[in-house]
C-alpha cells in the first residue's frame, strides 16, 4: 500500500513529524517498508509568465526573455528551449537557487547579455527522466507562488507492508482511523452526502449468487467523458502509484484509494438489458480489459448483461464495456463479494489487481454505499451529469458477534495492569462498540475488522495502541529447584560418554536409506516407503541403524582411516498390518584393530568379544544373555540375538562375509544394535556392607559337550541359592589331549565371603556341594 503523507494529513494531521508518523505506524503493526520524499530537494523556483521572447543578439539559438516573477519589475532571462513564447507560464530557478545534483543558479552573462535566473525543463527539477524543452505549467498557476506549494511537492511517500488480516488499511480514510486511534488526533473526513437523483432511469439488476453480499449500481446520463482530471487528483493518483487514464476511471481509482472500495464504470450504451451478478458457464470465455482472454467455471463470479459477460467480478473489467472518451452514460457499480469466493481467482490467471487485492482481504460492507455516493458527488463535479436512483441488492452479509474480552486474560497474556477505564477508552479510540459488566466487556468488530473474532485479537490491538513499547521488558521469573533423577534411570547422555569413553565416535545419518541396503542388511521387503523422496537413494525409512554406520564407515575408508569405531542413536521405522511403529535404538560398529598401534601389545583385528565387551559395559551391573541366531546381516555362525531378562532386546554379530564384499570392506566389521529404552532402565542400587573378612577362592573344572553354552552353567549355580558366594567366573577353556573328542573343559572361579565373620572350611564344603550339584544337572563332570 503506497500513500501520500499529504493526502492522509487532510483526514488525520497528529502533531508528528514524517520520521515520527512513520515509527509510530510501525510501531501499532503496519510496517513502514519504505519512506521517500515526493520530489528531491530544491529551492527557490517560483512560477513565472514569460512577457517577451527576443532572439539573442550574439547567437541564433538563444533567446532573451522578459520574465515576470511575481515582483514589481520583469527580470532578463537568456533561455534556449525550443518552446518558450510569450504567454507561459514556467518555473524559473531564482539567482542563489539550488537544484537537484547541487547545481546552483548565478547572475551570469550569456554572450555578453545578462540573465538572472533560468527558465527550468521538468527533468531539470528532478520531476521526470526525460523532458523536451520548458515544464509548461497551466494557465491558471498563480505568478510568484514558489514551486514546491503549487505542485505540492513538499510530501512523503510512504510504502507499507500490510499483513494480510488488515485490508481495512488499504484506503485513506482506513488509514486516517488507524492513525487517530495510535496518535489520539481527530479524524476530518470527507463530507459524503446522499446525491439526489435529477431522472429516474434505472438498471435492473438481479444478484444469483450467495457470494456477492450487497451490490449498488447507479445511472448517470449527460457525462462529459473528455474533461480533464483535476491536477489534484492525478497528483494523488500518481503518488499512490496509478497513473492517469480519463476523468471517469480516475474518479473510481480515487475512490478506491480513497474508501478502499473497488469500483467500475461500464458504458451504458454497451449494455444490453439489465444487470446480473451470476457463476460462469463451465467452459465460458471472457476478454478482460488487459486483452487477455480467460476460459471460466462456475467457481467464477461475473457481471454480465442480458446478452454477454462484462466483467470479471471482484478482479477486473471485461473489452468493450468499460468508458471510452466518446461515453456519454455511464453505469456506476459497486458490490461486497466474499472474500473466499475471490480469493486466489486473480492469482489463477497469472492477474493481481487492486480490487482483487482488497476484495480478497475483505472489504468493508458498510462503506459500499457511501464509495456509490463519493464517487457520484465527484462525477458530477468534474464531468458533469444528471444521476438516477442508487439501485441496492443486498443478500446475506456476515455477522459479528460480540466477542468477550476479560481485563483478567488482559493482565495474563500481556503481563501488564491495564484498568478496566484504560481498556475502555483503547477501545473507544479503535471505534469499536461494547458492553461493559464491571472489569469484563463484550465488543463488536465493526464492519472493516474481518480479523477480529476471538479473545487474543482484541488484546493484541490493546497492546497496538497501548504501544509495544510501552509494555516493560522483564525477564521470566520462576522458582529455581534441583528436579529429581531417579537412579533406576540412566540418562541417555551417560551412555553416550560411556561410549565415547571406550573410543568410539558418535555419527548422525539420514533416517532414511536405499531400500536395497534396507533389505539386504535388515532383510526387510517391506519397508516404510516415502512418497517423496529427496533423491531415489533415500527412498525408504530405515528400520535399523546398521545402514547408516556401514555408510559412514565406507567413507571413513575411502580417506584411509584403518581403525574406525563408530556408535549412533536414533529412530527406527517398520509399517505391520497398514500401521506405523518407532523405535529409539543404539548402535554401534567396529572396525580395524582392537587397540590403536603401540608398542605394549600385539596387533590385532578387533572380534566379536570386543564388541561383545562394550555391550556388557553398557549394560553392567546388569546381566545379559546372548543365543546364537541368525541375521540378515551378520555371519551366520558368529551372530547372536540379545536377551535383557530373558526378552529379545537386540542383536550382535560380526558383518557376513558376502556383505563385507558387497560394500568393499577389506576386514570383518562387528557391530550391535539394542533397544534405547532398554538402556535406559537401569536397576537401583542397594546398599551393602562391606566385608573386612578375606574372600575364599575355590576353583571348579568340568568336563561338558562342546554344544554347552557357559551361559547355562552360571546361571544354574546362581540358582541354587549357595550362601555367601560373592563371585561366579570363568576363567579357562580347553580344548585337546586329554579329552574326548566333543568335550570341552571349563573352569569356574568361585569366590565365598561373608560380612560378619570368617568362612569354616564346613560352610565353604556345603556352598561347594550346591555348586557342583547343579552342574551336575546340566550335565558336566568334574574333571
């Protein structure tokens, strides 16, 4: 929206410079974008009569001019345009007058002749790009008036950046209302009187169409279409941005400007019966006044006559309806349409117009009429005419409820104490009409407010006016309290520096992956497909981690790192039975060496207890279960499913040797993958005395099958309730000479301790038994 400072201070002038106005409307939420002045600085340029026109004597292009300036004595002027003559009327730059660039006017001698001023072209004053010879002013420009106050050339031009929910700015007199509520100024609008009608000729105009709420159309016979704009207006029109056409199209465009209100005027002779307000035909075509031609629906609005479309409503007028220089009768129309049933239609047809602009925003109902009035009360004054009767369809217009507003919500929501007397006297500022029970009010947004329908709005314009500036910048307040952390619940945080700790790094990948990679590695067809991936590589949710660290540890390679060990965190995703799951998971992926090279240790490639080691870590002092399984990814006779409890909670295994080949990796890599949540449930730790008493060790070797998991063995000794045992753990294997082929030797350390007292070797027997009794059940043999 671009306006004249000028124009909007003769319908609410507040005691504030440009700089200020333009704060303070930024300030109350209408963004001054841009500020410019209405012309560049110059001074001392009066209109001035050229009295006589001689040639020069000294020089055939130059003539010498006597110029009257308004003072009692002609003064002499040398000029050399093609167009002076005695008679005009042109601004003269006086001696010691600046113009724009910071060029300065002296007394100089032309050719021996003296000239005491120049005779100034538009593009001289800085008014125009281009000029060809002398700014001819109009006849009627008084002698002696200085530039600036004739032309008026001493205003801003202000641009603003309206949010969308305030079209009730897009006009003057909108704009006028907004700066009297934020400055408290008085608002001098313009008279706008009932214009009488002098003949009764009529249009009948019927409205088929829930959409156009209230139209007004209005004969006017005897117009003189070729009178001339008044300057005052083509100013006013060229300084919001729309430049002159003829007398009767300025006059709508000044009016639309003016009240906000959209406007046509089609010529009467082109009509052919009456007036109707009606959805297109499917299929039907229409050449708008732009020369473009539209094919429409029945989602488009259209005025048309009894014999062809005339206008596409709300947006723009159709070829060879509109008024010509030759009209004589005009038919004025101005309507209320839906701003849904406008909104985007423009936008379709590649169009952004300024009655498309308003009407989609919303225009105010109530003005309609008086726009009808204003714009017949100017017709007739700058083209003369006899006006019939105002024709008026009205249908359903909106509604508006009062909305309640509680001085309570008001100190909550803006944390400042504004009284219910303070409250009501915003709202009388705004024009807004209320109720008020005791601290609480019920308001009604007037007919221009369409965005004013609950609680929150109306307090936000108590703050506008109130000023944002005025509501104190204080810090949150709260009370400070340590919140408790339950120790049973191990922050995810302290798993990450436990990894971080036994060296690996921590890798952020793309939720989503190849859906190859998806079913070789996690053997899953089925994956969660996207609908619009970012590339066809990253075409399927990925339900398992493994992907994205086998990726990262590709480019880790291929930049010559030779021992990487890497760990993520991060969501999961399966789809079962048309529903969607997922799951936070941790896992992590081994590569290279176990340790880094040194001196104090052979080298060697990390296996699958290494990675076996970190897992228990994680887990400890809990006790997981590991039974071999097999995966997707991982070899099929060094993989195991992880057990939590006795429940499946992941899965751990070195990569298979047909993958390792596939994704160009020259060692076996291992990797694990267990649920977050697992993690994160932790055991709360008890208390316990610590013994002072020395511990007994008692070492256990059996002899069990070679398919006999070690898993099995401690946990039937720890079953069977053997007192003041402190530690079960293997400590040997053995394989070979000696045993039959199919056997393994195992041997157990067993430690026994109590907190009260030293063991007898009767005690330290009777725990023994127990022990070796339930190997026996699983069947091994002492050796």
């Amino acid at each position: 929206m671009k306006f004249s400072e000028n124009w909007l201070r003769t319908w609410a002038n507040p005691a504030l410079s440009s700089a200020e106005l333009g704060h303070q409307l930024t300030m109350a939420g209408l963004e001054v974008e841009e500020a410019t002045p209405a012309a560049p600085a110059f001074n001392n340029v009066v209109v001035a009569e050229v009295l006589e026109v001689v040639k020069h004597p000294n020089a055939d292009r130059l003539n010498v001019c006597q110029v009257n300036v308004g003072e009692a004595a002609p003064i002499t002027i040398v000029c050399g345009a093609s167009n002076v003559a005695v008679g005009v009327k042109v601004p003269c730059a006086r001696i010691g007058a600046v113009l724009p660039g910071d060029f300065k006017i002296k007394q100089a001698k032309v050719r021996n002749v003296e000239s005491f001023g120049m005779l100034c072209s538009a593009k001289e004053l800085g008014l125009a790009e281009e000029s060809q010879g002398l700014w001819l002013l109009p006849a009627d420009a008084p002698v002696g008036t200085t530039i600036r106050d004739y032309l008026d050339l001493d205003d801003t031009l202000y641009t603003l950046k309206l949010t969308p929910n305030r079209s009730d700015c897009l006009g003057i007199a909108g704009l006028a209302r907004e700066v009297a509520a934020i400055t408290g100024c008085a608002v001098e609008a313009v008279s706008i009187a009932p214009v009488s009608a002098t003949i009764a000729d009529t249009l009948p105009v019927s409205v088929q169409s829930a959409d156009c709420g209230l139209y007004c159309g209005r004969v006017v016979r005897g117009v003189n279409a070729a009178a001339a704009t008044p300057d005052w207006m083509v100013r006013r029109l060229e300084r919001c941005g729309i430049r002159s056409i003829s007398a009767v199209v300025d006059i709508t465009n000044y009016v639309l400007l003016e009240l906000g209100q959209p406007m046509h005027a089609f010529d009467l002779a082109q009509l052919s019966g009456g007036i109707s307000v009606r959805p297109a035909a499917a299929g039907e075509k229409l050449e708008l006044l732009n020369g473009q031609t539209v094919e429409l629906n029945p989602d488009y609005l259209l005025i048309a006559d009894d014999a062809r479309a005339l206008a596409l409503a709300g947006i723009m007028g159709g070829a060879g309806s509109g008024v010509e220089i030759t009209t004589t009768d005009v038919f004025l129309e101005a309507a209320w349409f839906e701003p849904d049933a406008i909104a985007g239609k423009a936008r379709s047809f590649g169009l952004n117009t300024d009655s498309s602009f308003r009407f989609e925003r919303g225009v105010d109902f109530a003005a309609t009429r008086a726009a009808m009035e204003r714009a017949t009360q100017l017709l007739l004054e700058i083209c003369g005419g006899q006006p019939g009767p105002v024709t008026e369809v009205r249908g359903a217009l909106p509604q508006r409820a009062p909305i309640r507003l509680r001085t309570s919500r008001v100190l909550r929501v803006l944390g400042i104490a504004l009284s219910a007397e303070a409250i009501a006297a915003i709202l009388h500022r705004l024009q807004f009409a209320f109720e008020r029970n005791g601290d609480d009010f019920h308001v009604t947004a007037p007919s221009y407010r369409f965005d004013l329908s609950i609680e929150a709005d109306l307090i936000e314009e108590l703050a506008r006016i109130h000023g944002y500036d005025a509501i104190p910048a204080l810090l949150p307040q709260g009370r400070m309290a340590m919140l408790p952390e339950g120790e049973a619940r191990r922050p995810l945080r302290r798993l990450r520096q436990l990894l971080v700790s036994r060296d690996y790094q921590e890798t952020v990948s793309y939720a989503f992956l190849e859906a190859e990679v998806e079913r070789e590695l996690c053997g899953n067809a089925a994956p969660v497909e996207l609908q619009n991936p970012i590339a066809s590589q990253f075409s399927v949710m990925r339900s398992s981690l493994l992907g994205g660290l086998v990726g990262a540890l590709r480019v880790n390679l291929s930049r010559r790192q030779p021992r990487v060990r890497l760990f993520e965190v991060g969501a999961c995703f399966s789809a079962a039975d048309g529903s969607y799951r997922q799951t936070e998971r941790l896992a992590a992926l081994c590569y290279g060496s176990a340790q880094p090279e040194q001196w104090g240790a052979p080298a060697r490639n990390v296996d699958f207890y290494d990675a076996k080691g970190d897992l228990e870590a994680l887990f400890a002092p809990r006790h997981l279960s590991f039974v071999a399984a097999t995966h997707p990814a991982s070899h099929p006779g060094r993989s195991a499913q992880v057990l939590l409890d006795g429940q499946p909670i992941g899965w751990i295994g070195e990569v298979h040797p047909q993958w390792q080949q596939r994704y160009d990796l020259p060692h076996a890599a291992v990797w694990f993958e267990v649920e977050v949540s697992a993690l994160l449930a932790g055991a709360a730790p008890c208390a316990a005395d610590v013994s002072r008493f020395q511990p007994v060790r008692r070492d256990l070797a059996v002899v069990v099958d070679e398919t006999t998991q070690v898993d099995t063995l401690l946990e039937a000794m720890a079953a069977c309730r053997a007192e003041h045992v402190s530690e079960l753990a293997l400590f040997d294997v053995y394989r070979g000479k000696g045993l039959e082929e199919g056997k393994k030797s195992l041997a157990f350390r067993v430690l026994l301790q109590d907190t009260q007292k030293t063991l007898t070797e009767s005690e330290i027997d009777q725990n023994m038994t127990k022990l070796i009794a339930a190997l026996h059940e699983c069947g091994a043999q002492l050796r």
